[in-house]
C-alpha cells in the first residue's frame, strides 16, 4: 500500500509543479481531503510538500493544508455530523476528561495537545464536540503545528533522491525526528496532568464555564 501511496505522489508531483503557486493551493486541498478521512496519516504528505516544492513554499502550502483541514473537520464535526462524532468518543474516558478540560481550559489544552501524536484528522474531529470556540480551537492549532510542519518540510526539502527513499526506513535520519517524539511524550504527560487538575477542579467546582 506504501508503494502505491508513493507512485500516486510521483505522479502528483509533476502535475502540481507545472501549476506553479496555484499548485501550492491545490497540494493543500489535496492534504485537507485526505484529513477528511480520520485514519489517514499526515507525515508522509507533510513531507512531500516540502520534496514538491522546497522548504519556504512547501511549508506555505502545507499550513494551508493544515488551516483548511483543522476548520473544515471541526465544523464538519460541531454542526454536520455532531451526533455521529460523539457517538464514537463520548464514551471514551480519556475524551470525557479532555472534553471537560477543554471547557475550563479552553485554547491551552488544544495548544499542548497538538504536540501529542494524536491524528490531525482525528483530532479536529473530536475537537468539534467540546465546548472551544472556534477562534480559540483554530488559532491555537495553527501555533501550536509550526515545530512539526516545520520538521516535515525540512526533512522533504533537504533530502536528495526519490520519494520511495525519502520514506524508506534506511534513509538519514534528522536529529529533529528523534527530539519531537520526546517533545510529544512531555506534552502529553503535561496536559494530561493539567486535564487532572481540572477535572478535579470540576468536581468541585459544578459546571465548567464556556471555553475561550
């Protein structure tokens, strides 16, 4: 399947770089659609915008791709298919306590929980049935999304072959690659000591105040 997924990108390649800056657009309607379907992981598009296009305009069309795909699975999420979403995770307990902590902590909780291998597209999903206004659910995520588009555009950009070698497990490896895996275990350790405290917080505090 990985084969596949790379032939699709070689021929994409072509194709979007003869669109010149119109390209860097569609890669990143390609990269929002594609975050429409929850389970698809984000890394190996994120590093083939910056093997299409460079460093500089890679990393341009692929926060494009991110700002399209966090507001269109969140509002997808919040006024389209609300029932359905909360279906699949209100029972979760890790999302109960995320979803009450989101209510008292509103953009910080989504700021730290962005550095936490969580999938994008997962994750604007479940975003959308919490209490975060949009504004504070959309700003934070785009902040929060620079170190590791930052990382995937360079590894793209900097490396020298083919996308079959760039996504092979005996290419060279950026000491960032190791460094942001420790950077996400912090953060998730950090949040979800946070989301403790408020949650403890909540059970004596009554209902959680509208997130900000």
């Amino acid at each position: 399947m990985l084969q596949q997924f790379i032939h699709w990108l070689e021929s994409l390649q072509t194709s979007l770089i003869a669109l010149g800056w119109a390209g860097l657009f569609a890669f990143a309607a390609i990269f929002a659609a594609t975050q429409l379907v929850a389970f698809i992981p984000g890394s190996p598009i994120a590093m083939a915008a910056g093997f299409f296009f460079g460093f500089q305009r890679g990393w341009v069309a692929l926060t494009i791709g991110c700002g399209l795909s966090a507001a269109i699975n969140f509002l997808i999420s919040r006024h389209l298919a609300r029932e359905a979403v909360n279906r699949k995770l209100a029972t979760h307990p890790k999302f109960l306590l995320i979803d009450n902590a989101i209510g008292r902590g509103g953009w910080k909780i989504i700021a730290l929980l962005r550095f936490v291998p969580i999938p994008f597209g997962i994750a604007n999903y479940a975003y959308g049935i919490t209490p975060v206004t949009f504004r504070a659910y959309f700003c934070a995520t785009m902040l929060a999304i620079i170190p590791a588009n930052t990382l995937f555009v360079s590894m793209g950009s900097t490396f020298q072959g083919s996308l079959s070698t760039l996504f092979s497990k005996d290419r060279p490896h950026s000491p960032m690659e190791f460094i942001l895996p420790v950077v996400g275990l912090v953060a998730a350790f950090l949040a979800f000591r946070y989301i403790s405290k408020l949650a403890h917080a909540a059970v004596t505090a009554g209902p959680s105040p509208k997130a900000e």
